[in-house]
C-alpha cells in the first residue's frame, strides 16, 4: 500500500531531472495525502499536470461512492473493471521522493519514511481516468484522478509492510507512458519490486499520522535503522 509520500525535492530538479512539461511551480511537499492534487505525468511528451489523488472511473455514477481508490494491485489492474481501461492506456508516473508506512510497535503505530539510500527522487507507476457529470445541465470540465500501482514488497520494506508502490526505472519511463504500448502481459513484467539495495527506511514523527501537517517536521527523523544496519 501506498497512502502518503513526499516530494520535497526542489522543483526545478524534479522538471530537469525527468524532462517534464510542466511550466508551473512545484512546492515541497512533506505529506502529501488522498484526495489532494498531485502532479502527475502523462503521455510521451511528459506533460505534467495536477491531478486528484483516488482514481474515480469513468462510468462511476458518482465521484465519491466508497472509499478513494488510491492503489491497485499491479497483478490485478489489467483485468479490474475500475482499472482495466486506464491500465491499457491511460497509464502515468508520479513524482517522489520517499513514502510512509506504518508498523505496530506495542500500543503505538510507527511511521517510517522509506526513500532511496541518496535520497534521489523516483517516479512511480500510476493508472488516471477522466469522470464527467452527465446529470449536469452545463458542460463542465471532466475531474482528472488518478491511482498508485502498488506491488509485493521487497526483501527491506517487508519489513514493514508486504506491500509497496511500483518504482520504475528510466528505462521503462516512455514505454510506460506510451499509449501505443497495449501488451497486458509486457507491461505487467514492468511492475516488479524495486531494488531493495538501493532503498532505506527511518522511523520519523507521529506528526506525519494527521493530514493537516505538512512540514519538513513530518521527515525528522527519531530512529536510523539504515545507519544501524
């Protein structure tokens, strides 16, 4: 699972980086939570706009029935009703740079912030659909949402949960983003754990638990246990 992450990385490196369209402004991000809006990128061209965080498919009745559907499995995505069309071709990354978990210790939950060992930011696979009111008298623009494919968890963060989001690597990023790209069985094999060598995970504040917070304070670090290991 996926539920919160971060993108405190300044945005100029994050456009430069990824060569992303995006011609707004990126500001640091400590806990970014569902049914914010996030960016995201799309399509080969790499434009990159902000989009809700809970995908809502498009023959929903209503935006907001049930909980957000912030992740899908990536086993599964190809073949789900709510995801299955996205999954063949309306398929995104998602800038980051580290993502919570939390693990019972004793009558408390603790936080972990999990990141690359250089703390360099990744993107991560996504699915987006378009959701448009037809009960509307007007013509209104449709709401842009989108979903975090999650994965099992590698052999580090199992630790702490079984499950993580799908971190691709540059060599995947256009065939991902291509429209063109249709093979269920090709893309799936994209979607595997990412390498547990490169990846750490530190116990951070309770602070990060509520929403509201969004703060460098959310990433202070209590416990190291990459500098233990």
């Amino acid at each position: 699972m996926c539920g919160r992450f971060t993108l405190r990385t300044p945005g100029n490196l994050i456009i430069r980086q990824f060569a992303l369209n995006f011609h707004g402004q990126l500001w640091p991000r400590y806990n970014i939570a569902p049914t914010q809006m996030v960016p995201v990128v799309r399509g080969l061209d790499r434009q990159t706009t902000l989009l809700r965080w809970g995908l809502v498919p498009s023959w929903s009745k209503l935006p907001t029935t049930g909980r957000p559907m912030i992740n899908a499995r990536s086993e599964t995505a190809a073949t789900k009703p709510a995801f299955r069309n996205a999954f063949r071709q309306q398929r995104c990354l998602i800038p980051a740079d580290g993502y919570f978990e939390w693990r019972r210790e004793g009558k408390q939950k603790q936080p972990y912030w999990i990141r690359m060992r250089d703390d360099r930011p990744f993107l991560m696979a996504g699915l987006w659909e378009h959701w448009r009111d037809r009960t509307a008298e007007d013509e209104v623009d449709p709401m842009e949402t989108f979903t975090v494919l999650t994965t099992s968890a590698n052999s580090l963060t199992v630790e702490i949960h079984d499950r993580m989001p799908v971190i691709l690597g540059p060599h995947d990023y256009d065939r991902w983003l291509d429209p063109e790209s249709q093979d269920a069985d090709q893309l799936t094999y994209m979607l595997e754990p990412y390498d547990a060598h490169e990846m750490r995970f530190d116990a951070v504040s309770t602070r990060v638990n509520s929403v509201r917070n969004d703060d460098p304070d959310c990433v202070r670090v209590q416990r190291s246990l990459f500098d233990e290991a």
